[in-house]
C-alpha cells in the first residue's frame, strides 16, 4: 500500500528521539546548484514577466526583479504590493524548467548524508511548491523530508510572506511543532541566516554550490568567504553537517559557535 505524504511525515517525526535537532533546509544553491543553469532561466522568465506587467524595457524589468527579491525577499512580494498580479500565475509562469530537471546538479552521495543526519528534516524554500517538490524527486530525497515548507505555506491570512520574514518563521515553526532553539537552518543566503539568528536557531552558512564572483581590481575568485558573527557554521559540503552535535539543552543558550571547513 503506497504511504501518503501525511503518513510519512508522521513516521519521520515519531522515529526521531526526543532532543534530536530540526533540520531546516533551504533548496536552491543549498542541497543543488541552482547558479549554473536553473537560476539564469528563472531570473530571465521573472524579467519576462515583470517587463509585461510592468510595461517597462528590459533593463528597468531586470532592475525591478532585483530590487523587488533586495526589498521583499521575493520578487513575487514586490510584483503584489505594486502590480497586482496573481501569484499562483506568476510562479507558474517562471518555473518552467522542462530540460533542466534532468540535470539537476549536486554533490555525491546527497542522499546518504541526509539519510545519516540525526533529526527531522524540512525544506524551507522560497520557492513554489511543485517546483520545489520536483528539484527533491530529482536529486531523489524527497521521501526524506517529512515537509516541504515552500512560499505557499508561508502565507500568513490572505498575506504572501517569504525568507527572512520574522513573524512568518515563528508562525510555520509553531504550525510544525519546532522549537527554534531546538532548529539548525542551512542556507546559502546570508541575510536569512542573520535574520533568524536572532530567534536562537543555530546558524550553517553552505557555500559549496554558490557561484564564483571575481573581487574588483584582483584576480582572486572568491565563493562565499569570511564567516559573519551570525553564522555557527560556514560549510563548503553538506558532509561537514554531521560533525554539528545536537545541542545537550534545548532551551538553553545557543551553543558556541564553530567554523567548519
């Protein structure tokens, strides 16, 4: 008989001891690399998108995709507050990915090093749902993830929220029993990260997928470099996840922060 998604959810939570840490996982550029082909097509269908509704060329859409994700957290968030627009339509639209599923890009052995993590595991992604949910049956995980916590979920009342909303975190880690003292977010996006450090998650900044940027007047390559004071762990592979030990009292103070290789 096939498990649903609710059955496995509650399979996935009760198998996890009591104390065990909450994994929060962001998607793109965390457990893939979205830089390399999926993001520019996304980014490119979102200018798209914005020039129509927007009536504007293209230099001023791109621009306006930009600020709108820069302000809001999600160009989706800007386009309702100024234009709007139907957001089921808009993520719709701009997640037509076609070919690129079957190539979707990651580190080896991703689903053994999930597999191992002690703890319940949830996708936190600002993303749409079918999108989201197509990345994980693509990299072959999405039976380890007892929720995918994607931008529909985040609405709070008839309002859409996005990372790194504080009110929406609190709202969804109360939705799905979480402690946030309790909770360990990985993500690629510093700001998430110096965001919802302040409600005592424990902090791992992945930067193994994020894309190369060349420093001004240098030939140094630099990905995702230094280690913020918000940030527990800097991680260049998911491996080094295991080497974060549960926390011996949940809510108590935050544990001392590391760096990992």
């Amino acid at each position: 008989m096939q498990t649903s998604r609710t059955d496995r959810r509650l399979t996935l939570h009760a198998h996890n001891s009591a104390g065990a840490p909450v994994w929060l996982f962001d998607l793109d550029n965390t457990l893939h690399a979205a830089s390399s082909a999926i993001f520019p097509r996304i980014n490119r269908l979102m200018t798209d998108y914005v020039e129509r509704i927007a009536n504007t060329d293209r230099a001023g859409a791109d621009a306006l995709r930009v600020e709108y994700t820069r302000r809001y957290g999600a160009t989706l968030l800007g386009l309702l507050r100024h234009h709007a627009v139907d957001p089921h339509h808009f993520l719709h639209e701009v997640h037509v990915l076609g070919d690129l599923m079957a190539s979707v890009h990651t580190e080896r052995s991703l689903a053994g090093i999930l597999r191992a993590l002690p703890g319940r595991k949830i996708i936190l992604t600002n993303g749409p749902e079918a999108y989201a949910r197509g990345i994980l049956r693509a990299l072959g995980i999405e039976r380890l993830f007892e929720q995918v916590i994607a931008i529909e979920q985040m609405q709070g009342g008839r309002a859409w929220r996005a990372k790194p909303d504080l009110n929406m975190l609190r709202q969804v880690l109360r939705r799905a029993s979480v402690n946030p003292t309790q909770a360990i977010l990985v993500e690629d996006t510093r700001g998430h990260l110096k965001s919802y450090k302040r409600l005592g998650l424990r902090t791992v900044w992945m930067v193994g997928h994020l894309p190369e940027v060349r420093r001004a007047n240098a030939q140094q390559i630099v990905r995702g470099t230094g280690r913020p004071h918000y940030v527990d762990y800097r991680i260049r592979s998911l491996k080094s996840l295991h080497r974060i030990s549960p926390r011996r009292n949940p809510c108590g103070n935050p544990a001392q922060t590391k760096t990992r290789p």
